[in-house]
C-alpha cells in the first residue's frame, strides 16, 4: 500500500487489524455473491459493507464516497439480471 493510501487510511480512525478483518470481510462477500446459490446473501452483505465504506468516506468528508454507491447499484444490478427469483420478488412490471 502506497503512503498516501496508509496516510488516508489511519486519518479515517483505522489501523492495520482493520485492514485484514476489512479485507477478509469483502473476500468473503464476493465469494458468496458469486456462488449462485448464496448470491443473493452475499449481494446483502456486500450491500451492507459498501454502506460502511459510503459512512467511512462521507465522515472523513472524502468525496468519493459515490463510488461504492455505483458499485452497490452494479451488484444489485447484476443480480436482478441473473436471478430469476429475484425477478419474480421484485417485479419492474406486472
């Protein structure tokens, strides 16, 4: 990791545990996303993690707290395209 990213990383409250959990914690989110029978699961929590990354930049008052916002938007996106339960649950038209 780069000095800027560490330097922006500890300003935000975070430390190098941190790190890791943070990184397992997505690893895991994207595994479950793309097994297609937990997609729907790992959709919801990576939902809830980009929600915490959303939180994390807008109280550090980064502005680039719209990118995990169009990530969560492409991983519902996919997942609406893929899964027909999804679909059926929640309809654009009857």
């Amino acid at each position: 990791d780069g000095p800027e990213f560490m330097k922006g990383w500890t300003a935000s409250g975070y430390n190098d545990f941190n790190r890791v959990a943070i990184a397992i914690a997505e690893t895991v989110c994207v595994i479950l996303y793309l097994i297609p029978k937990t997609s729907i699961f790992g959709g919801l929590l990576t939902i809830a993690y980009l929600g915490g990354a959303v939180s994390t930049h807008v109280r550090s008052h980064d502005g680039f707290w719209f990118g995990a916002v169009i990530v969560g938007i492409l991983v519902w996106g996919g997942l609406f395209l893929r899964e027909p339960r999804l679909r059926a649950l929640l309809p654009l038209k009857s």
